[in-house]
C-alpha cells in the first residue's frame, strides 16, 4: 500500500465490505447497504472521489445517526402512467429509491420505448452516473438530474438560490466504451471544494465566489459563497430547469426551500427530488447498428486533429473506465487525512477500519 | 419607421406576409409555407435574430432553389411505439417535420405521461424553443434538440466535429410567463458570428477560434475556425450527447458526416436529425398545483439579492417574452443591409419587398 497524493491505495473490495458494514450497523437492511456501499465505492474507483466513501461516507453517517435519514426503506408510488411513475422516497436513501426509479423507467421503456421516474422526498443518491448506467446491459440510453441544497446564484444575483443540480447521460456503444457524460452545472462540484478544503489546498481561478459575491481561491470563503455556473447565465439556466423538473415537478424543495439549508445539518430530511430516464435503443434503430455507429462515432472524435501539447482526445466517461480499471487492480488511493477519520468511525461503530496507519 | 441599431422597423405582419408568399413561389404549400414563415418571424420578434428571417431567409431560399431541400413534404414514420416514433423527414423543410413530431409526441404523453419522437434526415428547423413552447398550452413540459454542421472541436482538438447542436426546455408557469430555457452548447450560435460577418462588428473574446485554434474577434476568421464551447469540456460533452441522440440514433449525419459540410452549400441534403420530448405534468402533479409551484418558485428566484450595478433578475425567456412585446408593438428592426439583401430576392422572385428604402 504505496502511499499516492498523500494517500494510502486500498484494495476495493476492502473499503466496500468495510462500508456495507458501517450501513448495516446503523439499521440499514442487508440488500440496502451493499447497494448504497456499491454507489459510492464505484464513485471512487472512476476516480470521482467527490461523490465517493472518501467525502460522503462521514455526511451519510452523521445524518443516519441524526435521523435524518430513514434506514429502512418505505417508499411508494404516488402516481403512475404507461411511461411515468412518481415515487415518494419517504426519505429513504437516496440510492434505495434511485435504484428502485431506474429499474421501473427501464422496464417501461421495454414496453413503450421510454419512460420517465421521479423520486419526491429523497436524499443525496451518490454520483448521477451510477443511474444512467444501469440502462446501459439493457440496450438502452440512461438519464438521470437531481437537484441539491442551494450553492450557485442566479446570473446577477448574490445569494445561493440553486444547487449544482447535476445530471448524467449514458449511451451504448459496441467494441467501444459507452458514452457517459455526467457533469454539475458548475464550473466544479461542490464535492470538489470539499475535498480541497480537506486538503488545505487553493481553488483554482473560475471555480467559486465568497459571500460577497467576489471571486476566491480561498475553499473555506467557498464554502460560505457561491459556486460559478459553467457559461454564465447558461448554466444557470440548466441549473434552474433541473430544480423546476427535480424540485417543484415532483412536489419536493426547490430553491432555497430544504429544511436543511446547510450541508452539516444532521437532523432534518434533505427532501431532494431526482428523475430517470430510459430511452429504448430499439425503438428508434436495432441494437447492433446502433453500436456500430456509435462505434464510428467515438472513433472519429478520438481521430481529431489535435492541439499543441495535446496527445489525446477523450471521450466523456473515458478516463473514468480507465480509472476504475487501474484502481481496481491497484487499490483506491484515500488521503490520509481521510484514512484518520475512518479510523475513528471505526472505532466508535465497533467496526475497525482495515487498515493500519502506519 | 425609425432607424434602430442601423435597421429599420418594420411591422412583424408585412414581414410574415411577405416571408410566407416567399416560400410559396418557392413551392412549398400554403399551410407549411405558413408554418416556416410563422417560426422564422417568431424569432425575430422574441429578439432571437439569428434565427429569423434577418439571418436564415436567404439561405433556405437558396437551398430550396438548389434542390438541397425537398418543398414539399412526404415524410413517414420508420418506427413507432406506445412513447417513441422514428419520422423520416425525407428532406423536408425542419419546420414542418419538426411540426409534426412535436405534436406526435404531445398526443403519445397525453396517453402514456411522456414521448420522445425523433426525425431523420431533416433540415434547420428555426429555433429549438419554438417547438418545445409548443407543449406549454397542453400544460406539458417540451423539449428539443438538434444536431448541425461541424462548428466545434472535440475537447483538446483542432478540427470542427460537433455542431452548436442546440437544446430548449419550456416549462409552463401560472400566472408568471414560462421558463423558456433555449441555447446552444457553445459561448455564442453560428448565427450570431454569422450577423457579426454582415455587420462588420468584431467579436468578444472568449467566442470563437480561427483555423488555427487561436482565439480570434474576426468574425470572417471564426466562420472558417472553431466556435468555443460552454464551460470547456463539459460543453463538449453536452454537444456530443446531443449528437449522438440527434445524429447517430436517428440514422442521419453526425459528426463529420455531412452531405453537405459547409452552410454555403445549396445542393446536397442537410441531413440533420431532431428530437422532441414531451413530459404530461399531471402525470406527475395537478396541473394548478404545479402551476402555483413555479410561480412561486420564479418569484423567489426574481427577489434574489442582486450584485452591483444589476437591477433585475432575469428568468430564462424572460428577456424573449419581453422583446416580442416590444417588437409586436413597434415592429421588428431589420438591418440595412438585410432590407437590400430582400429587396433583391423580392425583384428576383417577383414579389417586392414591401418597405420602400428610403
């Protein structure tokens, strides 16, 4: 276990049996937490440590214990059509009730080529990618948003009125990867704050304002401000549409309007709403033709002509497979700062971290 | 009709009137002729000049003149199911498959709760917010995208292989307008480099590249060079998404692939692809119930503290809503040398300009 950007590299099945543990301990049933453990250890092997054990794991486990989080699960549907569902989370985890979303809008879509599912009264469901690739082994095309606690003004304004409200595309290809575009309507996530704060460690130029609306490179100023939208008034305009579809389209918070206006706030539910969606291949082209173009497709972006000093071009989504591949055979590097915390987590669950820090 | 901005104002009905009987001595029967001429004027009066009559007339009378677009319409549908359906435009004018399909998928999600209908081998279709503000009376969400012409490098590439590939979202609110969200994956439209070009106007940094890639404000320098994308490779990643549903799931052009690869073009198809969705609100909630939800929502986001020196906030479309009650009133500026440019296309096809150059 070579230490690697000031972290030790853990092999993943480790961290993920450790962290299927600490959920189960906290009241989570057995199928539940493997799930949950899952989402966020595939997070951290794609290298989107943002949306990993490595930042969430403590958030999720003070607001389990806070009770603002239900462990067990206790969802149901509100309303239903051919193509939709709206489901009630009942608070729940996010992951539970994204799981059970996005396995309903695939089997629509099986029936009437797309369908759309959304979660009221949920919580934070992990990395958007991690939904919209499940429509990927069906032959399908994945989506999935969610909106968040506010973080980003609207264009001219001074307070935080709108969350990074991310959203995830994933599409199918053949010999190639799948296409897996998964992005915050931010400059950068604020996960990515979080873990540079964590790390003492300055922004960079562009990424956020303080609370007085002036750029800062400062993480902790970052924190307390505003989160800059890609574009301009362009990010946030997709910014406030997924808050109108995810927030008020599914009768959950939207805006300003969470019970708990701060991350840290462990006791009252987050409310967020989430949507996903699943567009049959096959409906519109067979499968094999479809993965033939897509194959095509990727190929000649990869050919393009490229920039000084550039050697490759990337598809989205394709640094992630080959993070997840180089982490799966050498393990997932957790800073050390955060090996501490799990040590200390450990040791008050009963359930010690299974890593010696040495 | 005074001068504005070095244009003449000029009532939207004399243009519509004109522009419609344009189209039909073209060929194109008196319904769709109505149609396209009702989607480019709605442009202009909604400020969207790039997308109105002021840029594009010339150009679809040229390609309807070349034989490059079919005028009349002879589209079928290649696949369909309960919320999809697969339309071949056959090289119809944009407009009027892009008419059909929009109000396909409103009938399939007022049954089903949501469709996505797709064309292949379609033109320039206008503005993407025309079609998706055509489910806000049926009190549905609308949505729309299209792929284009190469215009933007991949990511770290030097060679134009994604279109501006442009997406709209129109969500229906109370008693406040719509949220009517419409832009392209790039800082600024082809158009708009395109009305510089007429204008002689440099542009502002940060829009475009030359040929080369270096940033450039020429705007004849851009038209052969690279247009920048939102927030760098997440605009990338959005245009490239937006391709692969418009372009490669339809079975018409993507990427490079176009028959025609330059806009000057006026003989070979366009080829592009088109999507639109439809989301049935009550499948989700009461209509007034969500409507009461995103007035409130809107009214929240309007009373956000403001930064220095900006006296409103401003709701995507809002802006649009305001211009076209502007220009219904006062007339819609036409730029100088667009009026010699139509003045001559009315003595060419025998149907004059009806404003006199004073």
């Amino acid at each position: 276990m070579a230490g690697v950007d000031g972290g030790i590299l853990i092999p993943a099945e480790t961290l993920r049996g450790w962290t299927r543990r600490v959920f189960e301990r906290l009241g989570v049933g057995e199928e539940d937490a493997a799930l949950v453990a899952d989402s966020l250890i595939e997070a951290n092997l794609r290298g989107v440590d943002t949306h990993g054990i490595t930042r969430v794991l403590g958030a999720y486990v003070r607001r389990l214990q806070g009770g603002a989080v239900n462990p067990r699960t206790a969802f149901t549907i509100l309303r239903e059509s051919a193509s939709t569902a709206l489901i009630d989370a009942r608070n729940s985890l996010g992951q539970v009730t994204a799981n059970h979303a996005m396995r309903l809008a695939i089997s629509k879509a099986h029936t009437t080529g797309v369908a759309f599912v959304a979660t009221a009264h949920a919580n934070h469901y992990g990395a958007a990618a991690y939904w919209a690739m499940m429509a990927l082994p069906e032959g399908m095309i994945g989506f999935s948003a969610t909106n968040a606690l506010p973080t980003v003004a609207p264009a001219g304004g001074l307070t935080p009125m709108l969350g990074t409200n991310p959203f995830a595309v994933a599409i199918p290809a053949g010999h190639e990867q799948p296409m897996v575009l998964d992005l915050a309507t931010t400059v950068v996530a604020r996960g990515r704050i979080v873990l540079h704060a964590k790390q003492n460690k300055p922004l960079q130029p562009g990424w956020a304002y303080d609370a007085a609306g002036r750029p800062t490179l400062d993480p902790q100023a970052a924190l307390q401000g505003l989160l800059a939208p890609i574009g301009g008034y362009k990010g946030y305009g997709i910014s406030l549409a997924v808050d109108m579809l995810c927030g008020v389209l599914t009768g959950s918070s939207f805006g300003t309007r969470f019970p708990s206006a701060r991350g840290d706030n462990v006791r009252d539910p987050r409310d967020v709403g989430s949507l996903f969606a699943a567009i049959n291949v096959a409906s519109f082209m067979d499968l094999p033709e479809f993965q033939a173009r897509m194959d095509a497709a990727i190929r000649e972006i990869k050919a393009c002509e490229k920039a000084e000093g550039v050697t490759r071009i990337y598809i989205p989504g394709e640094i992630e497979f080959e993070t997840k591949a180089k982490r799966l055979a050498e393990g997932i590097p957790i800073p050390e700062v955060v090996v501490e915390e799990f040590q200390a987590l450990g040791r008050e669950l009963a359930l010690p971290f299974p890593v010696a820090w040495t």
